[in-house]
C-alpha cells in the first residue's frame, strides 16, 4: 500500500509502475488523501472519479504512463471548470480541451488529477485571487508561490504529484519555479501549441511544465511539442529532447552574467548566490565567461498595457460592472489600460520593442548565454502583490472605497485629456515606472525573453535567507536543446531537493 505520494520525479514513478512496485491506482489514492490533508490551497477543482478510470486505465508503455498530474487552471479540459480563476466566469465550463493538455492525455497517459490555482486570468505575478484565496509555498507557508503557475509550483515542489503543467506569457513558469526550487523550462515561442484558441492569449504565451528533474521537462516537451494546424506559430518537434540529454557539446561556448537583466534590482544576497552558482556551472561546463553587458528596455509596462487589451477582450460586455468580481490589481489593470492605451502608446511599445529585441540579438551574436536572476529576491508574504512592503500606488488605490473611485476618476479624465495630448499617457506610464520601480519588476527579469521569444530556464541555485532562488539561462532561438544541458550539469553537480524540505521533514517524522 503506498501511503504517501511518489517524492522522486515522474520518470522514476513510471519506472516503478512498469516495475511493479507502485500502481497507478494506489499511487493516486494517496496523492488524493496528501492533497485532502494539505493546507497549501494549490488546487482549484479534483475530479476523483475521472482520475481513477484513467489510473485503472492507464497505459504503462508511454512516456508518462499513470503518472498523477497536475493542470493549471488557465488550460481547458472538456467538463471541468474554465474560470479563469476570475469569479467573472465562476459557473463556466470548458467545452473542449486544449491542444497541449490533449498530448497529455493521449501521448503522456497521465492521469489528470484536477486543476490548480492560478493567478486570475494569468495577469500577476502571485497566485492570489477572490475565487480561490491564496496559495501557499511549502518552502514556508507564510510565503508566495509566485504565478500565475503559482498552484502548479505548490503541488509538485510540496509533494502532491511529481508533474503538473504550466504556462509562461512573462515568467509564469520561470517565476514560480524560482520561489520553490524547481525547474523551469519556457521553450522557443511556438514549441508547444497554443491550440485551439490559439490567439485568446498574448502572443508571447509558450506552455510547459513545473518538474523535479531535467529529464522530466524533457521528456515533456518531448510529448507536448510539435506543428498544429490551430496554432500557425507551433514548431515542428525537432527530435527528442530525453534522448539527446548530455549529448551538447558546452565546452567554450560564450556566455555573460548580468544578474539584474533589464535594470531590475536585486535583493541582498541574490546576486552573490547567482554568480556562486553561475561561476560552479561555467567551471562544470567548460564555457568561457565574458564581460558582455546586455541592457534591454524594461518593457514591463508597455507589456501590461498590451495585453490588458486581450484581457478587455474577454470580459467583453461584462465589463465595467464586473468590475468588483475582479482582484483590485486586475481591475485597476484594465481602467489603466483603457486609459492609457493609445496608438501613440502602442507606436512606443511597438518601438521599445524592436530596440528590445535588437539588444538581445546583438547580444547574442556576441555570447551563446545570458544568465541572470529568475526573481528580484527569494518568496515574499503569500498575501503580498509585490516584494515591496512599502506603501506603493496600488496600496494607495486600495486605500478605501473612496480612494478607488478617485483614482478611477483620474483615470478616466486621463482618458479623455489623451484624446487632445495623446504623449500624456506615456509621460504618465514613465513617471509611474520610475517612481513605483515594484510594479514593474515583478517579470521584468523574465519578460524580455518572452518579448523576444527565445528559451529560458530557471534553474535552482540553492537559497538566500533559507527559501530558494533561480538561476535564468536564456538561450539562442531554437537551441532548446543546449538549456536542458546546462540545467543537466547543474542537476548533476549540485543536485537540489525534489520537494520542500519541510515536506521532506515531515515524512520522515510521520
């Protein structure tokens, strides 16, 4: 009988299945009964009895065969809930699955537990919504998971179930992994499809997956990548990426280390911790470090304001009285974008943009890798929106009800004073960069990979004030394949946990 969830990665777990030392039914039983015991708050909806046919069910040949797992709740699933972790749409129900979760199922053989928490919409950068409260991580419970794959990050690093997906439109995998020690893996944009809907997301989304190990994200991609005719952007599969793990050649390659990419600053002890670590794996690898200084824009915001649109988009004719379903940040978000989303606001972006992109592609004319911080510190108050405690424009905003209505009304009469001074928002979005830099920050480590759509990992690279940072390797456009191998010497070196060690704790005294 096993009386605890499988605490190694998910490939071992199928090694065991076809062993015959685990069953997949037994295996999820006791991932059902650590999850019903769990106070982490990870998990939005469980559908027990689909999980069990799937496990009586399961089919031990393929890559994933039995395997509990985890589905962000952003990602469709035909009869389960599609809320977008917004009370908005509370009572919506997927009508179809979407493509990537689809290869799960029918490539993988996983067996889909439920759903986990999310931030609402994927629009921050915590797992802190009004539908579903707050998640926790099991690194410390009083800490943030990060978002918006915040409840994926939960599950798999506090032991529920050894995979679970996730998606990254600016960090949301890479984020959450770096404030629980896990891997990160956000491929080249088009690796894995979007599919069906395609566009209903920013076009900077790329899905995947929290892991435990290397091979685990590897061999994820491995079930998930490939050309789909819903998504014109999806890439054909380029081979697999388990088997050609250790195969790259690392020695001499080039790569910089600007710990604050973007301009972001870090907090005490992070970059010492990153160039500790980034120096290990170069001295490992054999690749040459040089002094290349690579300084995108922070596009952060301009970032925001675009894809609020998307956001708008989708709340269609329920917006503006919706308005109070939505957390403060989202809500805000949207009266900001609808009063600072210009076409002189997006020319800027559009401009910002390609200076962007064409810093990184100098860059990496120059060097083969960038490192950098995944997160501005280690995990901040689970409650918290940003790292900052300090009172910043939002607090003021959320100050009172009354306080709310003025700054909407300031909004709306920049909205209207745009129409005559069409600069003004920009002025305005500068000022409010400069002035609350948390605001920004928030992603601004990880967005421009995103912006630019080139492969980035985070890695883990041990802890500050006990609770984990990450490493971010970003790579060459379509050279997926040299990230696992960086992230393979690291996992080979300096092996971190697979779970929290509080989790880790516990068992061993139950």
């Amino acid at each position: 009988m096993t009386d605890t969830p499988w605490q190694q990665d998910a490939s071992s777990l199928v090694d065991a299945f076809r062993a015959g030392d685990r069953s997949p039914l037994e295996e999820l039983d006791a991932t059902l009964a650590t999850i019903e015991a769990s106070n982490l708050n990870c998990w939005s909806h469980l559908d027990p009895e689909r999980a069990r046919e799937a496990a009586k069910e399961a089919d031990l040949t393929k890559p994933f065969g039995g395997v509990p797992t985890g589905i962000k709740e952003l990602e469709g699933v035909e009869g389960w809930p599609d809320t977008g972790a917004s009370l908005v749409f509370k009572d919506r129900i997927a009508t179809e699955t979407s493509h990537h979760v689809q290869r799960l199922f029918d490539n993988g053989g996983v067996v889909p537990v439920g759903l986990t928490t999310s931030s609402e919409f994927g629009g921050l950068n915590v797992s802190v919504t009004k539908l579903n409260g707050v998640a926790h991580n099991p690194w410390g419970y009083d800490k943030t998971v990060g978002g918006s794959s915040g409840g994926s990050a939960a599950a798999v690093a506090g032991g529920h179930v050894s995979l679970a997906c996730g998606g990254d439109g600016g960090g949301s995998i890479r984020i959450p992994a770096g404030y629980t020690g896990l891997l990160g893996m956000k491929g080249t944009f088009g690796r894995i499809s979007r599919g069906p809907d395609a566009y209903a997301r920013p076009n900077t989304v790329v899905l995947g997956n929290l892991s435990r190990s290397v091979r685990d994200a590897a061999r994820y991609y491995d079930v998930c990548a490939g050309v789909d005719t819903w998504d014109p952007t999806s890439l054909p599969h380029g081979g697999s990426y388990e088997k050609g793990l250790g195969t790259q050649d690392l020695k001499g390659r080039k790569v910089t280390i600007v710990p604050g990419l973007g301009g972001v600053k870090l907090e005490a002890g992070v970059e010492e911790q990153l160039r500790a670590e980034a120096e290990a794996m170069i001295a490992d690898t054999g690749m040459i470090l040089v002094d290349r200084p690579v300084t995108p824009p922070n596009l952060a915001a301009q970032w925001m304001m675009g894809n609020l649109s998307t956001l708008l988009a989708e709340l269609g004719p329920k917006w503006p009285a919706c308005a109070g379903d939505l957390t403060d940040e989202v809500a805000t978000g949207v009266f900001l974008a609808q009063a600072m989303y210009n076409l002189h606001t997006a020319a800027v972006a559009e401009k910002l943009r390609v200076a962007a992109q064409k810093e990184m592609a100098a860059a990496f004319d120059d060097v083969d890798f960038i490192i950098a911080a995944t997160n501005p510190g280690p995990a901040f108050p689970a409650t918290a929106t940003t790292s900052n405690s300090e009172s910043d424009l939002l607090d003021l905003v959320q100050a009172s009800q009354a306080a709310k209505y003025i700054g909407r009304g300031a909004l709306f009469a920049t909205r209207v004073a745009s129409a005559f001074a069409p600069k003004l928002p920009n002025l305005i979005l500068d000022y409010a960069s400069a002035k609350f830099p948390d605001m920004v920050n928030m992603g601004g480590l990880t967005i421009i990979s995103n912006i630019y759509g080139n492969p980035a990992v985070s890695i883990p690279a041990g802890t500050v004030n006990g609770l984990p940072v990450g490493m971010q390797v970003l790579g060459k456009h379509h050279q997926d394949e040299l990230l696992f191998d960086v992230a393979l010497s690291v996992e080979r070196n300096r092996p971190w946990p697979l779970v929290a060690p509080p989790v880790t704790a516990a068992l061993a005294t139950a």
